[in-house]
C-alpha cells in the first residue's frame, strides 16, 4: 500500500505532528475558503475634515517641484499607517487564546496581508468613491496596490487625529471574520486583558549572623586619671523637620520639549475630551509672498489664531494657543 506524501513525512520525521500536518492542510485551502460579509465590518472611525481631505488626495494632483510642507497629498500617510497597521496586525495576532508560537503569528500575517483583505475593507467603505485624483490615472486605481495604499492612508490619518489605540481597536474588529477562516476561532477566544503571571518572591533561607571580634585599632581608647577627659563635641541646635513639597506631576500631554509640533498632540488631546475642532484657513498678501492665517475652531468657539509663511506653520502655532487656551496644560 502506498502512503501520501504528508503520511510520509509524517512517519520519516519524528518533529512533524499530526496537528502540525492538519493545520498545513487547512492553510493550503484557505484561499478556497474565505468569505468576505461586508455587513460584518465595523462603522468607519471618524477623522476631523482637515486630515480627511489629505487623506482623499491623490500624489498625481500633486504640484511640480512641491516641497512635503506644501502639498497635501496621502503619500506620506500611507507610510505612517502601513507601520500602524502591521502592529495593529501582529498585537491582535498575539492577543488570540490558545497562544500562538511566533512562526505561527508570522505566517497568519503573511497570509493576511497576502489576500484580498484591503480590496474587500475599501469596497466596503467606498473609500475610492471619495478618492481626488488626476482623470488620467483614474483606470489604474482598480488595482490591489492603489486599495493597499488608500487603506494605508486612511490608517495612518486615523492613527494622527486618535493615536494607536483608535487604530487597534478597529483593525481587531476588521481582522475578527479573518481569524474565523484563518484560526478557525471566534471572538470569545481572544484575550481581551492579557496578564502576566509573576512567579511568588522565594524566602530568603535565614542565616546566622557573625559578628566578628574588635582589634586593638577598634577598641576604645584608654585614659589615666592625670588626664583631662576628652572635650565632648559640639551638640547641634535642634532643627524642626520641615518636609520638602513636592512637585506636582508632570502632565503627560505637555511636550518635553517646546519646538515638539502641538497639532498632533492637541488632535488627540481634543479626541479624548470629545470636542469638536475645526481649522479655518485664509491665504492673504500676494500669491509669491503670501501669508496664512489659520483659526482654531473648537466647539464653534475660535480658541487660536495662527500667522505663517506656510499654511503648517499658522495652523500649528493656531493649536498651541488653543492648547494653552484650553487650560490643558
């Protein structure tokens, strides 16, 4: 009787198992067996219209000879959140019960990123229905690549106005109907708060001490009744204790550093307190020496107002007078 090539393998190496066989099995045919429910994915996170329209611009609209601090198109965010989306990737890989080995976390990501996934997401969110781009290059969007890279863009603008945890959060709930055709799990196998267990403190064994005897140069010294006695040194005045208070905590949204950029840093800040912000821009002066001047507008109320050679330039000196107005500090 002739045996399978895997049995055989099975038989002629003592390191592959039976579970190692069937799960090299079922990844062969998971191409086969992926179905994509666009009702499943969750609700498109928000990001504020500012950040939403450089993530809805195509680099083909972009200026000749155009520096990075002047055009305002998606290709730099796609850089940020392909980063962002690779860590969000592997984070809820390695937060799924039973724990997976680190081969395992690395091929379930290569398969990932390998398939249909970001055709699917863009689909489902009409990402390329709000896409601006020069009508030349309007065939060559339907490609996988043009998908990745709009996804990546909008996780990245994502990552900008809400921070890491906004990106997580929503890529774990894409990835759930991946895992279901990858691992073969539900949601209630994944570890929402992973611990760590510590191993308990070993008593120290108790140990007899030794005291060892004083030497002539120890002993104290001897006096003759000839002798004065020694004149006693000078006994300190009494000083109350006085504590020393202490300085208040640092906050955490304040920059170290006072040339860090604060529009990020104020995006955020106004996410977590849920407001509303707003940035109104004006080009005035002539088109070779003009300036710009951004407002900041949170909850309908202008709380900043910045100057500068260059739209970036206003709008964050426009956020750190709101950051300061808004007693965030």
């Amino acid at each position: 009787m002739s045996v399978s090539s895997s049995t055989h393998n099975v038989l002629m190496n003592p390191i592959i198992t039976a579970s190692s066989t069937a799960s090299l099995k079922r990844s062969r045919s998971l191409d086969n067996h992926r179905r994509f429910d666009p009702s499943r994915v969750p609700p498109l996170p928000r990001i504020n219209s500012d950040i939403a329209l450089q993530v809805f611009t195509h680099r083909s609209l972009r200026r000749p000879n155009a520096s990075p601090a002047h055009y305002g198109d998606n290709e730099r965010l796609q850089e940020l959140g392909k980063a962002a989306f690779d860590a969000a990737l592997v984070y809820a890989l390695f937060r799924r019960r039973p724990f997976l080995q680190a081969v395992d976390i690395d091929k379930h990501s290569a398969f990932l990123l390998s398939s249909t996934v970001f055709e699917d997401w863009v689909t489902a969110y009409k990402l390329k229905s709000k896409l601006l781009c020069d009508p030349v290059v309007l065939p060559s969007l339907t490609s996988s690549q043009e998908a990745r890279s709009l996804f990546h863009a909008y996780v990245g603008g994502l990552y900008m106005f809400s921070g890491p945890e906004a990106v997580n959060d929503w890529i774990s709930g894409l990835l759930e109907q991946e895992f279901e055709t990858v691992l073969g799990v539900s949601r209630s196998e994944v570890d929402d708060y992973p611990t760590v267990e510590v191993p308990p403190q070993k008593r120290a064994k108790s140990e007899t001490m030794f005291i060892a005897p004083k030497t002539e140069e120890q002993q104290p010294p001897i006096f003759f009744a000839s002798q004065p006695p020694p004149t006693p040194p000078p006994r300190q005045p009494f000083r109350a204790y006085m504590p020393v208070p202490k300085p208040p905590p640092p906050n955490p949204l304040a920059p170290a550093q006072p040339n860090l950029p604060f529009l990020p840093l104020f995006n955020q800040a106004a996410a977590q307190r849920r407001v509303t912000v707003e940035y109104l821009a004006e080009l005035t002066g002539p088109s070779h020496a003009g300036r710009w001047r951004v407002k900041c507008i949170v909850n309908g109320i202008c709380k900043g107002e910045g100057l500068g050679s260059t739209k970036q330039t206003a709008k964050e000196e426009a956020a750190r007078q709101a950051y300061y107005s808004m007693g965030w500090t």
